[in-house]
C-alpha cells in the first residue's frame, strides 16, 4: 500500500513537472513571437492579423496603403482589419488622395499612436499646412437651426488622426492614429477614412 502511494506521488509529481514545463514553453514560445508583418496582394481589398503587444503591419503590395502598431500600444491580442474603399467624398473645394479606408475594430490608442502610411497618388498643390490636409470621417453632425438641433450626415475633419510628415521616399503621406472610428457595425461610408486636401 506504501509503495502504490509512493509511485502515485512519484507519478503526479512527474505529470506536474510536465505541465509547468509545457507552460513555460508556450509562455516562450509567445514572448519570441515577434511583430506581424502581413503584406496583402495588390487586388486584396481587405486584410486582417491578429497582432498582441509585439504589434506589427498591415500593407497592401504594389506601394498601397499600410498600417502598422508599435509594440507595446496593444495590452492584448486582436484581430485587426485594414480595407480600402473607393472614395465618396463630396465636400466641396476640397480634393482626395488615395483611397478610402477602414480600420476596425473599434480602438483608441495610448500613450502612443498608431501609424497610418497613405500612398501619394497625385501632385499636391502646395504644403500640407497651406492646402490644409487632413483625414477626415464620415459621421453624423449636429447643427443647430430656427427649428432646433437636426443632424447632418457628411465628411468632416477628424481631429484623432494628425499628419506627421512624409516617408523619406516622399512617397507616402504618413500620419499618427490616435483612435479608429469602425467596428464591423458600421456601413459605408460610415467608418472610413478619407485623405484631403484644399484646391481652392
């Protein structure tokens, strides 16, 4: 009866052993992770990863959009989606660059900032500071009139989203994301982002 007892102990002690062991190589095996790096085709629309706190990049191949996270900004792992749309922009005396895009899910980002990398598809016609560009959302807008508040849907300039400059290749329009506005809710053009600048 001792000796069953003993090897009873022996034999758990061993499948403890395991266990921690096994644990500690999948806690290994997700600290050596690394950051994702997904690169769509250039047809692909959409993409999406799953990136935790090594965080990572979304791109499209071809010089398309990217959209990458710092290491660190995420606390946890999540699916992140990257979708380009075609534009439907209609403010007037402004211009588009590039296509629309939705980032989902839902986020806001802190203490950092999120990089938006946008593909410069045309000329622009002056400094970003003098053609006044900027990212602007598609959203409802209240407005007050003789009749009381009524809401407006339209584009309209999103102040979580700053430019930041150009790549070193001056190819692309770079900016810090500070918040996404999409969840897989929204319709289009509700959720999207959209690059523009002045012409007047």
């Amino acid at each position: 009866m001792r000796r069953g007892s003993m090897m009873s102990r022996i034999l758990n002690l061993v499948l403890v052993t395991l266990l921690i062991g096994l644990l500690g190589l999948t806690a290994c095996e997700k600290e050596k992770r690394g950051p994702v790096e997904l690169v769509g085709e250039e047809k692909d629309t959409e993409i999406k990863a799953v990136m935790g706190q090594e965080g990572g990049s979304l791109s499209f191949a071809g010089g398309g959009v990217k959209f990458e996270i710092p290491a660190k900004l995420l606390q946890e792992d999540v699916t992140i989606i990257l979708k380009r749309e075609e534009s439907t922009f209609d403010l007037s005396g402004k211009d588009v660059v590039g296509k629309a895009y939705r980032i989902s899910p839902r986020l806001t980002f802190a203490p950092g900032a999120a990089r938006l990398h946008v593909p410069v598809d045309r000329p622009l016609p002056g400094l970003a500071k003098d053609i006044d560009l900027m990212v602007y959302q598609y959203d409802k807008l209240e407005r007050q009139g003789p009749g009381g508040p009524t809401l407006v849907q339209k584009w309209q300039p999103y102040s979580k989203v700053k430019f930041a400059g150009y790549s070193s290749n001056q190819k692309y329009l770079l900016f810090d994301v500070y918040e996404t506005i999409s969840d897989r809710t929204t319709n289009p053009p509700f959720g999207l982002f959209q690059v523009a600048f002045d012409v007047d």
